[in-house]
C-alpha cells in the first residue's frame, strides 16, 4: 500500500435502526458507550414507526441523534435518513440486538485507513450483525435502493463494479445471539433509589417521575434532603405520599453530602442506584445499569456519566455504604475517578461509562 493510500483512522456514524423494544435499544446504547473507545464517533437511532417506549424515550437521551418516523418506513429508508444527518467519515449500520465487544468500533474503523477500500462487511458468522461503508461512497452511489429488497448487496455489487474494495471482516468482536436460543433474562433484584438533594425544586419533580417509570415491585426510593430552602421537601413529600408504602423523606440540615449519607444508611435493599435529582432518566435505566453490572465480573459498582449533572452509581448496599462514611464527594465528581479510587479501598473495582447516555434536566 502506498503513502497516498494510507488515510488517519476515520471517524464513524453509527447507525441503529430500531421499531419497538426499547429496553433491548437502551442495553444496546449502554453497551455502545462503554465499548466504543478510540474512535471519534456519532451515534444515530432511527425510531422507525415505534409504539412502544423508544418513541418517548429517546429525546432523553444526549449524545444520540434521534430521527423519528411515524410509520416504519423499512430498513433502507432509515438507513439513508440516517446517512443524510450523517457526520462521520464512516457508516456503520448495525443490528440493534448485535452484542459488540470492547474495542469492535476501532478494529472495524482501522479496514478503512486504506482509502482503497469503500465497504467492511462481516463474515458468514456474522451476518447481519453490521455493515460499514465510507459516508462518501455511500452518497456518491446514492445510498440504499429503498425499492429493493436485496438493498445492501446492490450497493455493494455497484461500489465494486466502481473497482472500489470490498472487505469482509471476521476480527471485529462482535456477537450475533443465536437465533434458536431462548435465553431467559433473570429478574434483577429490587434497589433502593436514593436521591441527594439540596435546593433542587426546579428539576427534583421531574427526576422523581422518571424513576417513577423504572420501579419495578419491590423497589423503594429515599429522598434525603440536605437541609433545602425552596419547594424541594413539597415535591419529596408528595411523591412519598403517593408510595407511602415504598418512598421516604430523610431530612439533614448538613448539607448534601451528609444528606447522603443518611440516605444511603437509610435504604432497606442490598443493592443501591445513586440518582443525581438533575437526572430525568429514561425508560430502562436501571435494567441497563443492571446489565451492564452483570457484564463485570469483578466490579461492585458501575457508574454512568449524565452531562452537567455528574454519574449515576449502582451497585451493593455495603459497598456503597462504605464509600459514603470515608468520601462521600466522590459521588457527585463527573469523571468516576475518586469513585474508583475509593471502591477500591473498600476492596471492590468500578465499572465506569464515560459516554452520556441520560439527559440533565
């Protein structure tokens, strides 16, 4: 390969085309912050006609372009909608349900240095998981006929008759579920949400209605209020109120941190969720914090960022307990470094999101 053939790594635009099934969407979204490291990238979700929670869901949702359709217009359709809001040098069209590993976008990204080369696909072990193919190629052959129903084969056949390459791609860690398996999803087991607050009146109402959608039965949430002077305690009394049986109001006059404290002291569950009261979290949240817990074997907690709030941590009671009494702050810090420091001296690792995924209210 020659010098003028060789291009820095691209950037990419990552494609989700999805109708219906958002707790499977929002898995995926987590998955694709946490694993999608070296490469700079966009990611795009096509809401293709969805009935369900995607439709309500998605706006919640920072650092995804979300296109919305009122019908499903099909795959093609979405698929060049996307690929006209597209900033990416690279399009990666990829299967919602596609289980990608760390480091997939990167390996993937790396087959179009050569500027030879116009399209990746994956090999018979992957098919249908994803196809990738340079944004400028794509739009010089005009994208997807959405008239056909071989549509992603056509495009490929005229990038080749064009004497552009085409690459399959078998070291891309990606994982297809099988298509006759019946996996069954275990129930997670119920968490204590505990909101710290102080003087948060403008955004606690709508923080407390979004975990409203996420509890599951046998959930509770602790509202530990740090000494507010504004609405704060109105908002948290009247939520208590209406699940007098599952919520309640912690009151210390010491600040947030302390407020913390007595509610993390406060909560009745072996697992805890740490809510920012700026969060409006979308539906699924706590699944996907789940989800991705599951995935880290060694980690008692995992945290994911939210923009201008600071992240959201899940993770065992006495784990977090711990971390509270020794260095509360580490909470309410936006990059999870004291976090995982502080876990660590407690004896336990953190598994940490960097990537925005919910949205600041």
């Amino acid at each position: 390969m020659s010098q003028a053939q060789i291009s820095p790594v691209p950037s990419a635009s990552v494609v989700v085309p999805v109708t219906n099934g958002w707790e499977a969407t929002f898995r995926s979204l987590l998955a694709l912050a946490e694993r999608s490291g070296g490469v700079r990238r966009e990611v795009i979700v096509v809401d293709n006609g969805c009935s369900d929670e995607t439709r309500l869901a998605l706006p919640h949702l920072e650092g995804v372009l979300a296109i919305r359709n009122e019908r499903d217009e099909g795959f093609a359709r979405a698929c060049n909608q996307a690929a006209a809001a597209a900033q990416g040098d690279v399009l990666v069209f990829l299967d919602r349900d596609a289980e990608v590993g760390s480091g997939w976008l990167e390996r993937l990204a790396m087959h179009f240095v050569d500027a030879r080369v116009a399209a990746v696909c994956p090999g018979e072990r992957l098919a249908g998981a994803f196809f990738a193919v340079r944004t400028s190629d794509y739009r010089d052959a005009q994208g997807l006929d959405e008239k056909s129903a071989t549509a992603a084969d056509d495009l490929l056949a005229r990038l080749l008759r064009r004497d552009r390459r085409v690459e399959l791609a078998e070291d891309v860690p990606i994982q297809m579920p099988a298509a006759t398996a019946t996996v069954a999803v275990p129930a997670r087991p119920p968490v204590s949400v505990v909101v710290p607050v102080r003087d948060g009146a403008a955004t606690l109402a709508a923080c407390l209605q979004a975990i409203e959608g996420n509890l599951r039965p046998g959930d509770e949430v602790v509202i530990a209020d740090g000494g507010s002077e504004d609405e704060t305690l109105r908002h948290a009394f009247e939520f208590a109120a209406r699940h007098h049986r599952n919520a309640k109001v912690v009151d210390h006059v010491g600040g947030v941190t302390g407020a913390l404290r007595q509610g993390l002291g406060s909560a009745s569950r072996e697992v805890i969720l740490v809510v920012h009261p700026r969060v409006s979290m979308p539906s699924g949240f706590v699944e996907g914090m789940f989800a991705l817990l599951a995935g880290h074997a060694s980690a008692g907690a995992v945290a994911v960022e939210v923009p201008r709030s600071g992240v959201c941590v899940l993770g065992r009671a006495e784990h977090l307990r711990a971390v509270g009494e020794s260095s509360a702050n580490a909470f309410f810090k936006h990059d999870g470094v004291e976090l995982g420091r502080a876990l660590q001296r407690v004896g336990t690792q953190l598994a940490y999101v960097p990537a925005p995924v919910g949205r600041a209210a």
